[in-house]
C-alpha cells in the first residue's frame, strides 16, 4: 500500500499549522461542534432527568391500574419476569379523631401501601409539624399512620394522638411532607393518611361497593419492564379486563414529555443555525485556503506528485484537523452546558443526572461532516492543477462552482 500520501499530508498539516493558515478553519469547525454538543449534553441530561422523575411519579418504571384486586395473571407474570412489586390501594374516606380530642372529621384520601413501597425514589416525612422533613425508604408501621399537616390542623391533633379510620385506631406518627407518586386524581386533593396494608383489613372500610382504586407498581432492568408492558397490553384487550389498565414512562406524563420535546426542539434549532453559519464560514476559509496552495500544488505536480497522492493527502489533513477541532469542540460544548444547567437550577430543585457519550459523539462526526462536506470539495480541485502553472498563473483557477459554493 502506498503511505506517501500520509507523509505528505502530515508535512503539509504542520507547514499550514505553523503558517497560521488553518487557524480560521479551526475555529469555524470549533465553534460549530461546541455549539451542538453544549445543547446536547443539556437536552441529553433534562431526558435522563425527566425519565428518572416520571419513574418516580410513576412509583415505578410501569404501574397496573385497577378498580379492584390486581389481578392473579398480572402479579404471576411480573414475579416469573423477576420484577419488584408492590400493590397499593387509595380510596376516599373520612378520618376523624376521638370524642375526647374535638371529635371532628374530615374526607381524607386514604392509602395502604406495602412493605418496599415506593419502587422509584422515596418519601419525604417529618417528625413534627415544624420541621422540613427528610427522605425515608420506611413505611408506617403496623398500628400507625401518616398524614399530610393540613389534616392535623384540620382535626385539631397532633402527632401522637389518635386518627380513627373506619373500625381501626391509629397513632400519628409522623408528618407527610412529600409523595413521590400522589398523582393529581380528584381524591388526591383530599389530605392523605397513609397505614401500613397489614392494617388495611382491621378498618372494615373496603366493601363491595367501595370505590377503590389498585396500583400493581413493577420495577427492574427496562428490557424486562418493557416486555412485561407489551405482555400487559395484549392481555387486558384480549381478556377485556374492565377497570385494569397499564402505564408506563412512554404513556405516564405525555404533557412533560411534549414540554421537553419543544424545548429540545428550540435548543437543537439554534445550534444547527449556528451550525449553518459555521457551514458557510468553513466553505469561505477553505477556499481561500485552497487558493493559497494553488502554486504549490503546481510544483507537486512538476515533481511527479499523481493526482491522487495530492488528494489523498489533503483529505488526510482535513481528517485531522476536523478531528482536532471537534475534539475541542466537545470539550468547549461540555463546559459551556453547565451553564445551561445553572440557568435551570434557579428552576428545578431536582439535580440532572451525567450525560452520557452519545452528544460527544454526534458532535465528533458533525464536525468531521462539516469539515468533509463544506472544506474539502474546493480543496479537492488542487489535485486537478497542472504543471504548467508554474509558468504561466491564469491556468489551473479554482472553478467558481462547487459542493462548497
């Protein structure tokens, strides 16, 4: 294989750096990938953000809803697939105290959660109506419960006192300050009280005519949650389960999803017009780049340089500098996200998660196509130019149309 071309694209690469020819080309390549990669570092984070919060809503990667028990196929299924699981219940009731403490009471929306309950990030409580809260993996314990601060003033109680529900006594023992899956139902405008489901039977308030409604949470390895969905899907048209009903992160907050996309949308629509600029300044430089090596090229070729060797030598420079600048590129692009990041931190409480490589690597191969595409056609024609330029200078002219312009 002949390597002359590399020997002579690295000469002339170092000769140009040196001469400050391609500092322009340089920078035009630059600017154009760190102006993609910073917007797609941030949108590439903001998704990895949303989906970690829709799971979180969810309380779980997909959620099975029903107005009665979940039933047996669903739960056999998800435990087969080696999924995690839980299954919660909330209905609307009424909480009141005792005779002797105001005997006051109140529609609260009421909830039985298990034992690993929530799957996806966890609940906020705290130990006294004062205090701001911590997060918590725990659940009520069996004889206590949990409520929300507006049902304690609503009743006139405190923590440690009693809250009736249905047949059942229950202790106060802390205060709900946030639930990562509460949802906005109708009921959930209601103050939550929130038991242990050992505790559930003891209340005597689920009957037959009971309006209830069943969350079978699954969580585990996405392939896995995703077959489980489509398997879910197919088996509530095919049994016609009434009231049974599946979502998932694809189908459980379309209005963030949209939010993100159009926001995505507009971020990705400056960058490409930064992009396209960078397009036209690339194509200008280098064809006042390739104007300069018109005589050099000459004398190549009086030297017994082939065509080929020229082009491939010049593509093999372009190569390199278009890796170069776009390395660059990704880095600038990496560092100016964050403050893309910090304008949003004044709007998000939630930290994003890391970025993954995807953004780096569509910013390397912009570059190396913005490079190639706009930059190297005019070049290209220096391989065409004949000796006898070396002579007489008005032959072997650039044409004055090209893929660059």
């Amino acid at each position: 294989m002949n390597t002359l071309f590399l020997k002579l694209g690295w000469r002339t690469l170092l000769r140009d750096l040196r001469a400050g020819e391609l500092r322009l080309l340089i920078v035009a390549v630059t600017l154009a990938v760190a102006a993609l990669t910073a917007v797609g570092f941030f949108a590439d984070r903001l998704k990895g953000g949303l989906q970690r919060d829709a799971r979180q809503l969810l309380g779980g990667d997909a959620v099975l809803r029903s107005d009665g028990v979940t039933p047996e196929a669903f739960v056999a299924k998800a435990r087969s697939a080696g999924l995690q699981a839980t299954q919660t219940v909330t209905f609307p009731t009424m909480g009141r105290a005792r005779e002797e403490e105001g005997g006051a009471s109140k529609l609260v929306a009421f909830k039985a959660v298990p034992e690993g309950y929530p799957l996806r990030g966890s609940m906020r409580v705290a130990e006294s109506l004062e205090a701001t809260g911590a997060s918590t993996r725990e659940i009520p314990l069996p004889g206590t419960a949990w409520a929300d601060a507006s049902l304690l003033d609503a009743l006139g109680l405190q923590l440690g006192q009693t809250l009736l529900m249905g047949d059942a006594r229950f202790k106060l023992a802390r205060v709900i300050v946030q639930e990562p899956d509460r949802g906005g139902g109708f009921v959930n405008f209601s103050p939550r009280v929130m038991i242990n489901s050992a505790d559930l039977a003891a209340t005597g308030l689920i009957q037959p005519a009971s309006r209830t409604n069943y969350r079978f949470a699954v969580a585990g390895i996405d392939a896995d949650v995703k077959a489980y969905v489509q398997w879910a899907t197919q088996e509530i048209k095919k049994a016609e389960f009434r009231g049974v009903r599946i979502e998932s992160l694809e189908s459980g907050s379309p209005e963030m999803r949209q939010t993100l996309d159009r926001a995505e949308k507009f971020l990705n629509l400056v960058a490409l017009l930064a992009a396209l600029l960078s397009a036209v300044a690339v194509a200008i430089v280098a064809r006042g780049f390739a104007a300069k090596h018109l005589d050099d090229c000459a004398m190549l070729r009086v030297l017994g340089q082939p065509q080929r060797t020229i082009a491939l030598a010049y593509t093999f420079e372009f190569v390199l500098v278009g890796l170069g600048a776009s390395a660059l590129g990704v880095v600038i692009g990496f560092a100016v996200h964050y403050g893309f990041v910090l304008l949003l931190a004044g709007l998000v409480e939630a930290s994003l998660p890391a970025a993954t490589l995807w953004p780096a690597a569509f910013g390397m191969g912009m570059g190396l196509t913005l490079l190639l595409a706009f930059g190297l056609p005019p070049v290209l024609q220096l391989a065409s130019v004949p000796p006898l330029r070396v002579i007489r200078r008005d032959v072997g002219n650039l044409k004055p149309a090209s893929l660059a312009g």
